[in-house]
C-alpha cells in the first residue's frame, strides 16, 4: 500500500500551552474530517512550530485525541532571512504520513487562521482547504 503525504498549519494565538494544544487540535481535527482518516493507517505525524512557540510540543493534541500508536516528533522551522509570505509568526506545521490506495492528489491540506499566507496558491475548487 503506498504511502501518502497530507499538509497543513496553523497559527496559536499566543505562546501557552493552551494556545498552541488548541490550535493544533484543529488543524488535526481538519485534516481528518477533510480526507476521512482511519488513526490505524496514520504511518507518522512530523510538527514543526516557528521559533515563537516554545510553551508546549503540538504533538500533545494528536495524544490528547487518541494517537498513542502513532510515531510523533516535533522539530522547529528553519529560518530564512528577509522577508518572505511563507514564514509567518506563531506557526505551527505538520505533515503527516498515512497508508492509502488513493492517490496523492485526493489528499487534502488545510491552512487555518494566519497560516493561510503560507499556501495562499491553494484553491478549494482544487480540493485544497483554506479557512479563516
């Protein structure tokens, strides 16, 4: 069974741990709901979090919602100098890892909240997700 790559980011709205469980809570929330995930075939979960967020790892979300079979770790982004659309404030990344026979095309991402800036090239006609 082949492996596929889902997206997605979010922003917390300040750095807590509350903040930043909560956000990542919903993006996670998002991407199931948007590509109909079973947990069982979840291979890996990979968070990264803007140097900005240091109050909690986002992996606690995916623990709290029942991920306790699925490998997680969570790193920072790196940071490009100057100015640059992508690299937005209190941000927090992921990429997940899962077991489909669908096509990597069927899978969705989602950019919530301030992370919208990050893929602002996604259209919803084309199966992509951007919320506010």
């Amino acid at each position: 069974m082949p492996v596929r790559g889902i997206r997605g980011a979010t922003t917390a709205a300040e750095n807590s741990a509350e903040a930043i469980v909560e956000a990542t809570t919903e993006l996670l929330e998002e991407l199931v709901s948007l590509n109909g995930l079973d947990r069982d075939e979840l291979c890996f979960a990979y968070f990264t979090t803007t140097l900005d967020l240091d109050a909690e790892f986002p992996a606690l979300a995916a623990r709290r919602l029942g991920w306790v079979g699925v490998p997680l770790l969570c790193g920072n982004d790196m940071i490009v100098p100057g100015p640059n659309p992508r690299s937005v404030p209190k941000c927090i990344r992921i990429l997940l890892l899962y077991n489909t026979d669908r096509a990597q095309s069927e899978m969705k991402s989602a950019y919530l909240r301030g992370a919208q800036a990050i893929r602002a090239d996604l259209d919803r006609t084309a199966g992509e997700l951007n919320i506010q």
